[in-house]
C-alpha cells in the first residue's frame, strides 16, 4: 500500500514566520509530525510512505494523479481561521475517505482532548471538497493542532505528541483493513 502525507495547506507560512496566538509554527508543527511518522513507522507492515512537501490541497491532483497512491493524508496545523478544534475532513462523495476520516478519528481524539468537531463532510460548494474530488485517490484532512485552542490546551497536546505519532501510525496501517489492500 502506498501513502502520501502531506505537509498541510498553504505550508509555506513557516517560510514567512507566520505564528499561531500560542507560538506554534504551522509548517514547523506539520513537518515535524510528519518526519516523526516516516521516523518511526515500523518497516515490513506491506506499507509505502512518501512525504508531499509544499503543496497547496488545491494543487494536491496535479502532484499525485497517476502515482499509483492507496491514500493521501494532510496533516494540518491551522493558524489562523481553522475549525476551533480536532476535526478529520473528507469528501462527500468518497465512501473510502469517510471509513479513513472515521478510523483516523476513531484513533486520534481519545488521544488529544481538545474540542472535538468529529469527521466532517466537505463538498464542491468549499476550497477543500473541490480540490479532493479532483484527487484520484481518497484523501482526508487531518487538524491536530488548531490555533483557536486554549492556551493551557497546549502544554497537554505537546505532552501527549508521542502517543499522536502513535496513533497516526496505528491509523496508515489500519487503513490497509479499511482499504482491503
């Protein structure tokens, strides 16, 4: 199986030093859960990952059509104007995006403890649904760290980080069961 993860939308806000009210570099935040995901994913678990560095969701096709990928994971860590809490989003019309949303939830928000806004339906009335209806292989929008959270929520997310990473990886290789691969 075959998984792409990219570095949340509008990723280049780190080059521009953009910071959330509670100092956590969006880019930073993203790119370090995902090189700590490729660093600890286990090897022999049938399961191929490839980083997807700098892209834009609505530029997301042009980079992975035709690449032969299982599934496509962003990870998001809002700044400004995110969902206010930890929400997996996915696309109205992908029944295998809404089993993946729903196992990456299903792992994650034990874990985490913040305001919990569930899966969420995206359709082609918003910037997210069009862009992954234009993606060949199902793809979720996972936001672990949004900006809006209390600044005591912070301390307890960077506390639990390890068992996120974990999670996340628990979720890729169940996703093979959820995916029949």
């Amino acid at each position: 199986m075959r998984v792409g993860i990219m570095l949340g939308d509008n990723s280049s806000d780190f080059v521009h030093g953009k910071q959330n009210r509670n100092n956590l570099h969006k880019f930073f935040t993203s790119d370090k859960i995902a090189f700590d995901i490729l660093k600890n994913f286990p090897k022999g678990v049938g399961v191929e990952l490839e980083l997807i560095k700098r892209a834009y969701i609505n530029n997301l096709s042009n980079l992975t059509n035709g690449k032969g990928f299982d599934f496509l994971v962003s990870i998001q860590c809002h700044i400004s104007g995110g969902l206010g809490g930890f929400a997996v989003r996915y696309h109205s019309q992908s029944t295998q995006g809404k089993d993946l949303a729903s196992l990456f939830h299903r792992n994650i928000s034990p874990i985490i403890k913040i305001p919990d806004l569930g899966t969420i339906l995206r359709s082609d009335a918003d910037s997210d649904g069009i862009a992954m209806k234009n993606i060949e292989a199902p793809c979720i929008v996972v936001e672990v760290f949004p900006s809006e959270i209390e600044e005591s929520k912070v301390q307890q997310l960077l506390n639990r980080y390890d068992a996120i990473i974990e999670a996340y990886i628990k979720s890729i290789i169940e996703a093979k069961r959820v995916l029949n691969r």
